[in-house]
C-alpha cells in the first residue's frame, strides 16, 4: 500500500504546474 502513496507524491511533485493548486506541497 506504501506504493500508491510513494507514487501520488511523485505525481503531485512532477506536476505542480498543471495543479489548480500550484504548490500543494
């Protein structure tokens, strides 16, 4: 289960762009 919260970290980190939220992190 680990990996699917590994992998929507990388999401949102390649991705901050295209976020509504910009830097959700």
């Amino acid at each position: 289960m680990l990996g699917v919260y590994k992998v929507a970290l990388l999401v949102c980190a390649q991705v901050p762009a295209q976020n509504r939220d910009g830097n959700f992190i």
